[in-house]
C-alpha cells in the first residue's frame, strides 16, 4: 500500500510538469471569469470591487504567468524525484528483508 502512495506522489509531480508545460506554451487568461485575448486589458479591481484606474494588458498577463512556470515545473521535478528516491529506498529494504528471510 505505501508504494502505491509513492507511485501517486511521482504521478503528481509528473502531472504538475505537464501542466507547467500546458502553461507555457498555450496560456489562458481570464479577467473576472472571461477569457482575454491578444489586445485586452482587465481593470484591477479594489476589495470593494469598484474598478480602478489600473489596467493589465493580455500581454503582461501571460508574461506572468510564463514568470511563473519555471517554479511549477521545479516543484514537479522535485516531487517525482523524491518520491522515486523514497521509492528506490522501499525496494532496497524490502530486498534485503528478502535476503533475511
């Protein structure tokens, strides 16, 4: 049962590297639910939702979240090669509890 956790948590991080991946080549951006597009601009908005004279572009949009990817696909990584490393160091002890027995 432990190493099925183990083989969850590599799929995880596999996972999170192939949406780190998605991310970068085929970002979507939403300004309040709806999907922007090259040319748009979203008005920030305050905590009281009144709209407020700053503006993002589409563009620094994705320029932020591509910024941000490079972290995603290192946690991924991290995360499967952790999870094989504790998973190489099940096998070696269940091996040498076999070379006991």
């Amino acid at each position: 049962m432990k190493r099925v956790g183990l083989w969850a948590f590599i799929a995880a991080g596999v996972i999170i590297v192939a949406w780190g991946v998605s991310s970068w080549v085929s970002p979507t951006m939403l300004c309040r639910g709806v999907e922007m597009g090259p040319g748009d601009v979203c008005h920030y908005s305050s905590r009281t939702d009144e709209r407020t004279s700053r503006v993002q572009t589409y563009e620094d949009r994705v320029a932020e979240a591509r910024s941000q990817v490079p972290f995603a696909i290192a946690t991924g990584l991290g995360m499967a090669a952790f999870g094989g490393w504790l998973l190489r160091q099940d096998l070696k002890a269940a091996e040498q509890d076999a070379v006991r027995d």
